[in-house]
C-alpha cells in the first residue's frame, strides 16, 4: 500500500474509503474485544500490514462486561493452572505500569467462616478426584496466598496479611457476626477498559500507517478466496484477499469459523467446535452505607454455593459480582431478576444488616466468557488460559485461521504477543518492538505520585485556561490525553452540560469527533463512564444527541430514530429507563 492510500486515523469516511481501496491485506483481524485489538496492536507495531474490523465497537462485548478485575487468579492455583497464575500476575504488573491513568492496587480483603474448612476437597479438587464445590477455611486461603506472593514477586504491591477475629472487626464493623478471620492480599483494578481498548488501536493505527482499524464492520463470510465484509451503519459492501486470518470474536468463534468456511465445504470441513462460554451478571448500587464500609478495599468472598463473588467501590458507586451460567448462545445477554436476587442474596451473608434495594441498581451488565469447549460438569473446572489452534487453508479458503480461545482480560498482552508471534513465524518474519514496557494511551508520562500530579495539573491549567478542578477532572478520565482535550476545550469553550454539568458539550464532541463514536451507547456507554455510573438521565441522553447529531451530521429525523434506538437498548441490556411520555414519543415521530 502506498503513501496516498493510508487512511486518516480521526475519520471514519476515510478509513472506509481506505478499505474500499484495499485488494489485499497480510493479516486480518475479525475482532475488536480487547484480545484481537492486541493482537492487532502487537502486528501493528512490527510494521506488518494489518486490518481489524469490529462488528459493534471496540470492547463492546464480552470485553466490556469484565469485573473491572486486574487480577492473577487466586483461585486457579486450586486448578493447578499455576502457569496461568503467573503469567497474569507478571501482566497485572505491567499494567499497572503501563496504564497507571485506568489501573490502580485493589486491596483485597476476603473472609472466612473459620479455619479449617476445605483442606481435604481443596486436595481432592487439585488431584481432579472431585468436582464439588466446599467453603475455603483459613489454612487453605493461607496456603493460597503464600503461594499467590511468591508467583507475583518480584511486585510493586505488599505482601497479603492475615487478621483473626478481632481485628477483623476492627476493620469491618458490619461483617457478618460468624466470620472467624479474615486475609488481606493486593490485585489491581481497571476503571475504564473500554477506553483502553480504543487506545491501544489509536496508538497501533499512529505508530503504522499501513494499519487500519475500522468498528461497526461486519464479517459476513468468504467469497472466491476472499473475506467479505460490511458496514452495519451504510450497508456498504467490501472484501478482502488475506494471507493470514485472526479469528478473535471469542465467544463467537465458532459462528466466525463457520462463516469463514466457504458453504459448499461446510458438510466436510466444518472447524471442530472450540468455544464453550459462561455468562458473568453484574450490578452496579448506589448504596452510600455499602460504599462507606468498603472504604478502598474490595471483599472477595464465597456465597452458599462456594461461588467466588466480588464487591468494591467503582467511581462513586459499587460493583457487586457476579454468576457463572454456561450459555451456548452469547448474543442478547443481560443480567435476569434471578440473577438480582441471586447476587443481592450472596450480599447479604457477608453484610447482613446493610440492604441494598432494588431502586438503589442503577445499572446492570452481563457478558460470555470464552472459555474452552468442555465436557466438565461444574463451570469452575473449566480452564481459564488461552490457546491459539490454527484451521489449515483449503482449496475455497486459501489463508489459515488462528483461533484465539479463551484469555483473560489481564492477560490480553501477553496472549497477543504469543498469537503475533505464531503469525509472524508462519510468515517468516521477527518482532522488531516489544509491548512489555510500551505505555498505553493516557498513561504515557502520567504523573505518578500526588505532588507530581498536582505541578501537571498546575502547568495544564496555566497553559489552556481551565479551572485547575476541571483539569483534575480530565486528567483522571483521559490520562495524560485530557492535555490535547483541555487545550481544544480552552480555545473553544467549556459549556456544561445542562444535566450532568461535570461533563460539558465540548468534551463530548471531542471524543465524537476523534474516537471512533459512531453511536451513542459508544459515547455514554463506553468512551465515558456517565452510563455505567448511573448519570444518564433523559435530558444527558438528549444533549448528547444533539452533540452527536452535529458531529455526525444527522438530519432530526435520524437524531430522533438513533435516540429512541439507544432508550430501547438501555432498557433492554442494563436495566435503565430513560422514559419519554406519550406526547413527547409522538411529537418527536412527527418530526421530518
């Protein structure tokens, strides 16, 4: 591809165009989750000619449904996956490094009902002579963290710490009165990982102009050798003629092998089935006396069932988490009133006497997890590493197909390197860059101690002319980005929104104009945290319309279809209504 044919990364026209223009391409990424915008990052870097395309937008899917976990996996040592564990406290590491504007040290408290409970199925379960889940007492969580220390070393956190009863409830006044003891041990959390995603493709597409990223591009099958693509905005039609494909839609990979399986060797070459998901619910509370006796800490705890189940603070409200149902269809998941009542239930034995009720969920989310295809009978027996199998090239599809299975979100690095580097073998060439110590987006040259962070504040706010609050504001939502933002937002104007003032119209236009927002659940739901937090009123929902509308260059008529669009989703998917009264829906429909 030449000089005049690179696409500009801040247009989306332009980028269509660019594909439109593309006979060929090296490698083709079918996935913007968070493990194919890795892989397509790690073969961006290498110079390599790479296209993704994203169906929905970046992270929209499963990698927009994660617990906001940064984590090792303290409880697959019981597994044995004890590589996996490494592995993922070695990538916890290093981002905490690379993206300390998102991630952050998670203390993590977790307590136990007495001391010895577990020893004898906790064996049984490493030996893989029992499946049956059994409460965790104190001496197996000790063994655990002892080991969980030694895998994370050497790391920038402390080390875990143990309490017995009293200072337990020095600690945690409103725990549940039976808890014997409990233990303190540190992972990392991730405020916004959608907005990582779409930086780490941000950074691929400026690093190499011969990468180009395209959301709300869909896959639709092989044609004469060529993968056929389509724009689910316009319709517009494309194809493409890879060396390599990287199939990393993760819950969806079977459907992806099968598409890219010509139709008249379906019957014979059918990819064996590879993908086996569970369904991970989420609630978000605003429940000022959970939050407050949270403080900064998260509790890590089992339900009834021995299920492993989370709750911590997340911006202003709190995270609770979450199930683990097996699915074998990964479209149209939400968070069901069982799944409610089943979460708010595992609350309630750790904090009795602190209610949450229902009108306090202000936003509800739920995901697939990819894990491997599985004969086993208890989903927590199901590993959670990854692998990458190749499907072989055919005489109707002339190009291999490296499957991405199962990964974490913490190890999504690590298992894109290792995929990149199988693609760049097959086609005999060597990694020129590595991404172990490569800073991400808003978290190259972040400040890092407090006193740092106030000079950058200070030296941002003399420069552009923003109230040094609203530069505070910035730098913890963007990163070192809000730099290039507050000196547009300064020059411009800085006019707040009329429903939701610590956001102004300006920033939002910015991130429409620049981020690859196409919709508006992209915007309030995934560039910004104003829907998860439980912010998007009505009125917030209109004003971004109205932003996105100008922006976009929608006519009333598509404001309005696009606007009820997303109020339906909203409804539909979190559990947030956003309603319009009959006159308003009427008189809006008559608008030309």
């Amino acid at each position: 591809m030449n000089a005049s044919q690179a696409a500009r990364p801040d247009l989306r026209a332009s980028r269509l165009d660019a594909l439109a223009r593309r006979e060929r391409t090296t490698v083709l990424v079918v996935g913007g989750g968070i493990n194919g915008i890795s892989t397509f990052r790690e073969l961006a870097l290498q110079g390599l000619d790479v296209v993704l395309v994203e169906r929905g937008d970046w992270c929209e899917a499963a990698s927009g449904a994660l617990s906001r976990m940064i984590h090792g996996g303290l409880r697959y040592m019981e597994t044995g996956e004890f590589a996996l564990v490494r592995e993922s406290l070695l990538e916890r590491n290093r981002l905490l490094a690379n993206a300390p504007h998102f991630v952050s040290p998670l203390p993590t408290t977790v307590p136990l009902f007495d001391y010895t409970s577990g020893i004898t199925s906790a064996f049984q379960r490493f030996l893989r002579l029992t499946e049956k889940k059994a409460r965790r007492g104190g001496v197996i969580v000790k063994i655990g963290l002892t080991l969980y220390d030694i895998f994370a070393a050497p790391s920038p956190m402390p080390k875990h710490r143990f309490h017995g009863r009293s200072a337990t409830f020095r600690r945690w006044p409103d725990f549940n009165r039976e808890i014997a003891c409990s233990a303190t041990y540190y992972d990392g959390q991730i405020s916004q990982p959608e907005r990582l995603g779409f930086e780490m493709v941000a950074d691929a597409m400026a690093a190499n102009p011969q990468a180009l990223a395209v959301n709300h591009v869909r896959m639709t099958g092989t044609k004469d050798g060529r993968v056929m693509l389509a724009d689910t905005l316009s319709g517009r039609l494309f194809s493409l003629e890879p060396d390599v494909v990287v199939n990393a839609t993760g819950a969806w990979i079977d459907f992806a092998n099968e598409a890219l399986t010509p139709p008249e060797a379906r019957p014979n070459a059918r990819p064996p089935r590879m993908i086996g998901g569970t369904k991970g619910s989420h609630l978000i509370v605003d429940n000022p006396r959970l939050y407050d006796a949270l403080g900064d800490e998260m509790v890590y705890y089992e339900n009834q069932e021995g299920r492993v189940c989370i709750l911590f603070r997340y911006f202003d409200r709190v995270l609770i988490g979450s199930t683990d149902i097996p699915v074998s269809d990964p479209d149209g998941l939400r968070c069901e009133d069982d799944e409610i009542a089943y979460i708010l239930d595992s609350v309630r034995l750790i904090f009795p006497d602190l209610p949450i009720r229902r009108e306090e969920i202000v936003y509800t989310f739920a995901g697939t997890r990819p894990l491997p295809a599985s004969d086993a009978s208890v989903v927590g027996r199901i590993s959670r590493d990854h692998s990458c199998p190749v499907v072989p090239a055919t005489a109707g599809r002339p190009f291999p197909v490296y499957c991405m299975v199962g990964g974490k979100w913490t190890t999504f690095r690590a298992f894109g390197e290792q995929v990149a580097d199988k693609v760049l073998d097959a086609l005999h060439l060597s990694r020129s860059v590595s991404t172990a110590d490569l800073p991400i987006g808003g978290g190259r040259h972040y400040p890092a101690s407090a006193g740092e962070r106030a000079a950058w504040i200070e030296a941002c706010a003399r420069a552009t002319g923003l109230p040094p609050a609203r530069v505070e504001a910035l730098l913890h939502r963007y990163g070192t980005s809000a730099r290039a933002m507050a000196e547009e937002l300064g020059e411009q104007g800085d006019t707040p929104l009329a429903g939701l003032p610590e956001f102004s119209r300006q920033e939002l236009d910015y991130l429409a104009r620049r981020e690859d927002v196409e919709t508006l659940a992209d915007l309030l739901l995934r560039r910004t945290p104003i829907g998860i937090t439980g912010r998007l009123g009505l009125s917030v929902a209109e004003e971004a319309a109205d932003v996105l509308a100008g922006a976009k260059g929608w006519s009333r008529a598509e404001r309005e279809q696009r606007l009820d669009d997303f109020i339906t989703r909203l409804a539909r998917d979190h559990a947030v209504r956003l309603e319009r009264t009959a006159d308003e829906f009427h008189a809006k429909r008559r608008v030309s």
